[in-house]
C-alpha cells in the first residue's frame, strides 16, 4: 500500500523478470541485518531483478526506523536501491506467507520469469537460487520437493528437542539418525547431520556432568562413612576413659571435614566435651 524512497510501485509481474518479495519489521533483528545484503543484490542484478521488502507496519514507524543511523550511513541509505514498502493490511502477507505456511522473518520469496514462486527462505540463501534462476538452470519441482522434506524434518525434530529436555539423549540421537538415513535432500541431510553433532556434543556435556555428581555423592558418601566410624572410636574412647585421645581425634575430624553440616555437629559434639 505504501512505497518509500520515491519508487515507482509494482503493480504486476513482467515475463521474463525476476522478483524478490522479502517479508520484514523494523523491530526484526535478523530482518535489518539482511538489509545490506539486498541492496547488494539490487545492485549486482539490475534490471533483471526487482526485490520488494515488505513491512506490516504503519508507515510512521517506518519512517522514522528509515532515519537511524548505521555506522557512518542510515537505513535510508542503505535501502534506497530496492523497493521498500509497508502493507498495515496485511493482503501481501496473507498471500504469501500464510499461504505457504512461513511464520517467521525475515523470509524471502523468489518470483521467477514465468511469474511462478520458485524459491522460498531466508533472504541471506537468495544468491544461489537467484543466479540458477537467472541462468535457467534452476529446478522448481526438486526444490519444491525438498521443501517438502524439510518441513517434515523441522516437525520430527520437535520431538527430538523434547527428548533432549527430558535428558534422553540416546532416543534424540537414534531418531536423528533415523531422519539422517530417510532424507533424500543432501541439504537437509547436512542441516541434520550438523543437529547430530550438537546434539552429540550436548549429551557427552551431560554424562560429564552426570558423572561428576556421581563422584561428588560417592566422595561425600565415603566421608559420611569414615566420619560415622570415627564417632564409634570417639564413643569408645570416650566411654573407656581417654578422654584426651577423644578430644584428639575429635579435633581432627573437625580439621579435615568440608562438609558444612557434618562439622556444625562436630563442634556441637566438642564443645559439649569441653564444658564436662
């Protein structure tokens, strides 16, 4: 509905042109930093490519995003060579997002030359398919299958991440692996391939950490024990007598003891002995 920098909107697609319909908000981190990188290119492409950014936001929040400055420039600046624009509405939006079921942004669509959507992702992917596409060398129908694919892995990886809450990493690793050998796109399978060793990486994080509380509880285990045996030759000294023996070891059990509660009891027990 609304076009910045003084452009002439594009009312329709022309045969044998190129568009990129790129979806954004002024409070999207991600989204600005894409903003470079879509000038670039504009500029790379020229005529041949037309790239649209489109905000839902009114155009007063826009332009005053347009006004902040990036190092030694301002977003004006650095957007002024591609199409920006905002739609409060929604339409654009709705057409393309919604409809193919994207959530997030910034995502970017591709319109090719016979005015078919021929690619969809995060702007910062747009190179590869836009020269392929450009060249006529790209294949719609395989990446719409990749899609596919891809959409199916993100959903399964959902209950990966849930078992990985739950600490039950063998079952997380033995589903991805599971997804590693059922795809049949090489770019989803290096995308689970690189979750695995994440995924790896934050099991063995766990099992350190696992078996250093294990060794913490067997460590305070044994020092309750000794420190139980001791009290029985405390006793016995005690009872038999040698009190100075009893007071001596009873010292140095109060010297070698870490732990916090053990010698809150140790020096109950001393000062006990001291005042008899």
């Amino acid at each position: 509905e609304h076009w910045f920098h003084d452009k002439k909107p594009v009312r329709s697609f022309e045969d044998g042109k190129v568009y990129v319909i790129e979806f954004w908000a002024t409070w999207c981190g991600p989204c600005i930093a894409s903003m470079p990188h879509l000038a670039e290119l504009q500029e790379k492409h020229g005529d041949d490519v037309t790239v649209i950014s489109v905000s839902a936001e009114d155009p007063e929040t826009i332009e005053k995003f347009l006004d902040r400055e990036k190092d030694d420039t301002t977003f004006r600046a650095i957007t002024s060579g591609y199409w920006l624009t905002t739609d409060p509405d929604q339409s654009v939006s709705r057409d393309y997002m919604r409809a193919a079921g994207e959530g997030g942004i910034p995502t970017a669509f591709i319109v090719g030359k016979s005015g078919l959507v021929e690619w969809i992702g995060h702007p910062m992917r747009l190179d590869d398919p836009i020269a392929k596409i450009l060249a006529g060398e790209w294949d719609r129908e395989a990446f719409a299958a990749e899609r596919v694919e891809e959409k199916l892995v993100r959903g399964q990886m959902s209950q990966v991440a849930r078992l990985m809450q739950k600490n039950k990493f063998d079952e997380a690793l033995a589903k991805i692996d599971e997804l590693i050998a059922s795809v049949k796109s090489e770019r989803v399978r290096t995308g689970l391939e690189q979750g695995r060793k994440r995924a790896q990486a934050q099991a063995e994080k766990f099992a350190q950490s696992q078996q250093k509380q294990n060794e913490e509880s067997a460590r305070a285990a044994k020092a309750q024990a000794d420190a139980a045996a001791k009290l029985l030759e405390f006793a016995f000294l005690l009872k038999s007598g040698q009190v100075d023996n009893a007071s001596a070891l009873l010292d140095g059990m109060i010297e070698a003891t870490e732990n916090e509660e053990v010698l809150r009891l140790l020096k109950e027990a001393r000062a006990k002995l001291a005042d008899e």
